[in-house]
C-alpha cells in the first residue's frame, strides 16, 4: 500500500500495532492489529468511547508508549521513541509555570538547541498566530483555560513538526472556548501544511476539523472503521452534509 | 513553642502581610483608617501585649525584677550594642550559625536533588534519615561534644546537624513532587535527562526547597542558644545564660530580644529572595 507509494514528508504508516496492558496480572488488549496509512498533509481524527485505546495509540505514535507489536513508519523510517518531526499537544497545557508565555512557546526550540534570543524570535511569530502577544510576558497562572491551551499549540507548532498529535485538545474547555478554539484551529492548519492525528470524544468536533475519521471499536465490538469526510471548509455545522456525517457517526456507535 | 511552631507562625505571618499589602489601597473611603485598619488588625495584638507589659511591669502588678519594663529593656539593648558589648556576641553567633547553615544549604540541597532522582538512592537511605531525624539534635549535642570537643567544631556540627534535615528532606520532597506530566512534554521535545533535571526538576523544586531553608534558618537560631548555653564564653545564648546568673535581668531580655529579631531578619531576608527567585508563583505581580 502506502509504502510502495512515493512518500511525502509527515506520512505515517501503522501495521500490525498491537498493545496490551496488564490488568490485575492479566493481559488487557487495548490495540488489535491496527494497520492504517496516514496521509502527507491530512487530519485525521481518532474517535472511540472510553477504552478503545484511541489515546494509547496517539502516545505510541508519539513514542511515549512501545507497541507489544508492529511498527509506526514516518516517512518509510520506523520511529524509536520520540522524534523532532513529530509534536505532541495534551489535554492539558502542561505550561511550565515558570517561564513567560513566549519563553514557553520558545520552550521546545531551546531544548532543541537554539539560544534564548533566537528561540524567543521565532516564538513571537506563533504566539501572535494564535492571538496573544499582548500576553507574551505572562505566566500561566495568569491565563485562562483557553489561554493557556493556545500557549500549549503554539508551542508544538513553533518546533514546525511535520507531524502534530493532539489528545483531547479541547476536551477540557467550556463549550463556548471550545467552539472558537476549533474555528482557530481549522484557521491554522490552513496556513501550516502538518499531518494532524486528532483525538477526540467530541463527534462534532472530529466532523469539523478533519479529513478522515478513525472509529477504533471497543475490543471484541468488530473492527476499526475509516470514514472520509469530503466537506469544503470552512464547514457550516448546520450544513445538511454536515448533519448526514454526524449521524452517521452517531449510528455507528448505536446512539440512534 | 517549638521551633515548627515559630516557624509556622513567621510563615503564616510574612504570607499575611502579602495579603495586606495588596487589599490596602482597596480599602479607600475613610482613607486614614483604611490605612491604618490593616495596620490595626495585624499589629494590634502585639501592640496591646506590649503595652501590656509595660503597664504591668511600671504599677508593680507584676514583679519588675522579673519582668523589667520594656524601656528598660530596650534602654539595655541599647546601651549593650553602643558599647560594643553586644557585638562581639553577635558576631560570634552570626558565624556560628551562618557557617552551619551554609554547610547545611551546600550538603543538603545537591544530596536532595540527586536523592529526590534516584529512586534506589532515596528508598535506602529513607529510613536512616527518618530515625536521625526523629533524634533531637540537643540530645546528640553531648555525643558531638565527645567526638569533637567543647570547642567551636561541636557547636557548629550541631547546629549544621540539626539544619541539614529540614534542607535535605524538603529538597527530596520537591523534586519527587514534580508534575511528571511536564517531565513528559519536555520528553516530546527532545529534552535529554540534564535537560528535563535543569529545566523542569530544578525550577520546580525551588519553592520546596525554600520551605526547607526557612525551617532550618529558624532552627539554626534555636540550636545556636541551646549549642552557647553549654560550655561557651561568647555569644548571645550565652549572654541569656550570663545575664540571668548575674541577675542582670533587663540584659537577659535584651538578648532574648536580639534574637528575636534575628530570627525575623534571617527569614525576612530568605522571603525576600523567595520572591525575587519564584516571582512566577506570587498571586500578584
């Protein structure tokens, strides 16, 4: 498949991953033989109630975790741990509370090896595309929820990862934040050409703001499924394609 | 009081002025006494126990003999300190102390960080640490004055032994405290093992680390006195003791005094530098 292709940056191919944890001493399969190509440039958002292992997944993408089997190819390579071309953004900001909002947004160009000055020119560029430069010189705990999570996409996009991976951005805003917070990020990802892996409980929010969706099912609930969403953006949630695709979604879980 | 309960109180009482200093210009409309309300609530008792004193002390309801007035005191404080008397004193105790303590900061801190990383380190030394922690240093002080002699060494030894736990303890406490979720953002961001220690481990420790300095500079004063009691010929515990056997009562309270205000300087001067160290953990700035 994608692997005989001729491959783009930021391309991510999946086989055979298979992960289990252990529970009380036994084994609690968690991945099943995954297998999924990721394509140059996409987003692609991981849906799955609670313990289908969407997350695993994402922090094994991510080099966080190791699979039992398998391998994650970016770009033909297979990764080892973690990796420069890839970004991570958590669910929650994970600020470092002692640093500005720009020294944290220069946070990952530092520990890459860039000085202070030079981090902090290039962090000025991200901060203002996500809206807060008059907030440079605060610190954390002086930002709002959505604030701070900006500050925390900032700072994945200032190190340009071919690759940006997202658990729950949004999952821990207010319905209101959440809403304009999504609007920005379809803004974004716009402007920087980055293969997204997003996930999310919010069937709405998957819709909006991707290309694909991977529908991970609870074990022993049958297999992983793909659905393309092939909808103009900026989308209109009210749009009746829109709604067809969330119902859909809404079906496969059997919430219809 | 014991010196956790100082310690608490001085803590309790510097974290109430920041309050204070931030709620006064709120309290507006009768400006003289929005002034001097907070100034009322916060050093009225003090106030009044001082007034007290003197009340009591000049009328003869207590014994002034005992209890000399407070000028008398302060009168005596002063004349100690223009003569030179007291100075000496001081100055022996200061080093005293301030040798310890430094000893205390260089040893504890480094050991805590490295302790509070290395799991093994920290799980084997735990428990010896737990039971020379649990021994008074007052009651180890005749064991010090064997090994060391009745000299300088054993008063210094004590009261480094008695400030290293305090250092040592909340530097191991701090760094095991870190957010293990920050030291795995860093990880995504190629931060190596001396990157995550000085970047993440190393910030996020200070304020810990500064509830340990300010413990043991309270501890530090109170093992001085005990440490100058015995077998000194200098130094202000000594001149308690001196004071007291000579009857030279306003002289003792003045040195009682001195400390005090050691005391209240040695943690104003370590708030100070909290504040100027971890400004990004201050309520308001």
């Amino acid at each position: 498949m994608g692997v005989q292709q001729n491959l783009r940056r930021g391309e991510v191919t999946i086989r055979h991953l298979s992960k289990s944890y252990r529970l009380n001493g036994a084994p609690l399969p968690v991945l099943k033989d995954i297998n999924l190509n990721i394509r140059s440039g996409e987003t692609l958002a991981i849906v799955g109630a609670s313990g289908s292992g969407k997350t695993t997944l994402l922090r094994v993408l991510a080099g966080l975790e190791d699979a039992d089997a398998g391998d994650v190819l970016i770009d033909g390579t297979a990764i080892r741990g973690v990796g420069a071309e890839r970004a991570v953004i958590f669910q929650e900001p994970r600020l470092l509370p002692w640093l500005t909002v720009l020294d944290n947004v220069g946070f990952g160009l530092e520990t890459r090896g860039l000085s202070r000055s030079e981090a902090r020119g290039r962090a000025q560029h991200y901060v203002q595309l996500v809206g807060l430069q008059q907030f440079e010189g605060a610190y954390p705990r002086q930002l709002s929820g959505g604030m701070a999570q900006r500050v925390g996409i900032a700072r994945a996009l200032a190190v340009q990862p071919e690759i940006l991976l997202l658990d729950e951005p949004l999952g821990a805003l207010d319905a209101m934040t959440k809403i304009s917070m999504q609007q920005e990020l379809a803004r974004i990802w716009r402007d920087e050409d980055v293969t997204t892996v997003l996930v999310t409980h919010d069937l709405e929010e998957a819709i909006y703001l991707a290309d694909r969706i991977l529908i991970l099912p609870r074990e022993k609930e049958g297999e992983p499924r793909l659905i393309e969403i092939d909808l103009p953006r900026p989308r209109d949630r009210s749009a009746p394609d829109f709604v067809r695709h969330r119902e859909e979604l809404l079906s496969i879980f059997g919430l219809h | 009081m014991s010196y956790e309960n100082v310690s608490t109180f001085l803590a309790a009482s510097f974290g109430h002025r920041r309050l204070a200093r931030v709620s006064a210009p709120t309290a507006t409309p009768p400006r003289l006494l929005g002034f001097l309300g907070p100034i009322a609530a916060r050093y009225g008792l003090l106030f009044g126990f001082l007034a007290f004193w003197q009340l009591a002390s000049t009328t003869g309801w207590v014994n002034p003999a005992v209890f000399p007035p407070l000028d008398v005191i302060v009168s005596a404080l002063w004349g100690g300190l223009s003569s030179g008397a007291l100075l000496d004193d001081i100055a022996i105790s200061l080093q005293r102390s301030g040798i310890a303590f430094a000893a205390a900061v260089a040893v504890g801190i480094p050991l805590g960080l490295f302790m509070g990383q290395v799991r093994l380190v920290e799980q084997a030394l735990d428990p010896i640490l737990q039971l020379f922690r649990q021994t008074s240093a007052l009651a180890l002080y005749p064991v010090f004055i064997l090994l060391l002699g009745l000299g300088e060494t054993s008063k210094v030894f004590v009261i480094f032994w008695a400030t290293l736990f305090p250092i040592l303890l909340s530097t191991i406490g701090g760094v095991k405290e870190v957010d293990r979720k920050l030291i795995e953002m860093a990880r995504t961001y190629g931060a190596g093992p001396l990157a995550i220690f000085r970047r993440v481990v190393l910030p996020a420790s200070v304020p810990a680390i500064f509830v340990g300095l300010r413990l043991s500079a309270t501890t530090a004063l109170l093992l001085l006195i005990a440490a100058e009691m015995i077998g000194a010929n200098k130094g202000i515990g000594f001149q308690v003791m001196n004071a007291q056997y000579n009857f030279q009562i306003p002289l003792m309270f003045a040195a009682i005094l001195l400390l005090a205000l050691l005391g209240l300087a040695a943690n104003a001067l370590l708030v100070l530098l909290q504040r100027n160290l971890c400004r990004w953990s201050q309520p308001n700035n």
